[in-house]
C-alpha cells in the first residue's frame, strides 16, 4: 500500500521553559499554500508582542511544498529545525508556529535548535495524527430488512482489515459503502458472497487518497 505523509486533525498548542525564554510551539492543519499562510499571519497578530514568530511549514498531498523561517532569530537555528522535525515525522498540511518570549539569557546556536526543534517535537507527540491512504470505494447494494445485519458485518469486516466505512445511502434499497485496500476487495467480494449466501455483490467504484484519523489513546509518539 503506498504511503503518503500524515497531519494533524485539529490545532495544538503547547509550552516549553528553557532558561526563563518561554517557545510557545502552535501546530496548525492547513488545505493550501494560501491557507498555511493565514493560518501564520493569524498567529503572528495574536502573539504580536513576542520577539520571534518562526515558521516552518510542509504542505501538498506528498508533502512536496516546503518552507521556514527563522524570523530574526540566527539562520539556521529556528525554522530548519522545525522544518525537520516536521519532515522526520513525516507530517504535511500543518504549520509550524514557535513563538520565543526572551527570557534574557541567550541560549546559543546549539541551544536554540534543540529548543525550536523540541517545541515543535513535544507538540507532535500532543496531537492526533491523521493517516492518508489510498483506498478503493466498494459498495453493497441490500435490501432494507437486510442492511442493519449487513452493516454490522461490514463494519466488523472494515476494523479487522485496514478499511473504513462510508456513509450509507438510503434510496429504493441501502448502499453501504467502505474505503477498502485494493487487495482486500477480492476478500470482500467473497465474504459479501457468504453472508448473502451470493445474492449480494459488491461494485467497485474510485481509488482515493483517505484521511483516517488515529484513535488519541495508546497513540506511541516517535520523535
């Protein structure tokens, strides 16, 4: 199954201390280039006061897109570091935001890149990460009195084999639908045979990149 970058399902924000300097490390998922940028300009008026707001940002479905900024700080020590914390963890559509409020102790080039790329790590570690996928639609076509006992044993087909399920459609019968792996469709087919003892099939529709988010709890963070 190809493997595409992760983001993030919702905004995270979180602190760390070094030497009384506070990095405020704000995390943000964005659709586009245009979006990250608001989503930057948005942080930087909030956090108007702070001397840094340095950046790094990854977007595009394979991550293609990418950018920082160390924001007055020394090159090299802000933005690249978060940039590659974002790149280790093999995250797009998200910025990275870290706001510095000096604490009056200057931390050197080395201290500062362990602090901008450990803001940005510790906030990764808080967020629920969202996994694309490409799947392949496939839907069943049941009669009303049968959906409720289909769906059950589609969705207990859909957690045991990487697959989530789609929204139902109700019409002159129930079309239950599922985001399967292309090599679980065959499977599927069989098992939709066996539980309709084959007087049900499956139609196979679009393959497409799926966000799936992952469960908060029991989430291992990798740095």
């Amino acid at each position: 199954m190809a493997e595409y970058p992760a983001t993030i399902a919702r905004r995270v924000d979180h602190e760390i201390e070094i030497k009384r300097s506070r990095f405020l490390a704000h995390l943000v998922p964005v659709s586009s280039v245009d979006d990250a940028d608001a989503a930057i300009a948005g942080i930087r008026k909030e956090f108007w006061d702070a001397r840094h707001n340095c950046v790094a940002m990854v977007t595009g479905v394979s991550g293609d897109q990418a950018r920082s900024s160390d924001d007055g700080e020394p090159s090299g020590t802000a933005g690249v570091p978060m940039l590659e914390v974002l790149r280790r963890r093999g995250m797009t559509d998200v910025v990275a935001v870290v706001t510095r409020y000096f604490g009056g102790v200057k931390l050197g080039a080395g201290g500062l890149v362990r602090a901008y790329g450990n803001a940005v790590s510790e906030a990764l570690d808080r967020a629920q990460l969202v996994r694309r996928r490409a799947l392949t639609h496939a839907v069943i076509e049941a009669p009303h009195a049968d959906a409720g006992r289909i769906e059950n044993l589609l969705r207990e087909w859909a957690s045991a084999r990487d697959a989530v399920l789609a929204d139902p459609e109700y019409g002159h019968a129930a079309r239950l639908g599922v985001w399967a792996p292309p090599d679980q469709l065959a499977p599927l087919a069989a098992d939709v045979a066996a539980w309709s003892s084959g007087a049900l099939g499956v139609e196979i529709g679009e393959t497409a990149i799926v966000d799936v988010a992952e469960p908060l709890a029991g989430r291992a963070a990798g740095a």
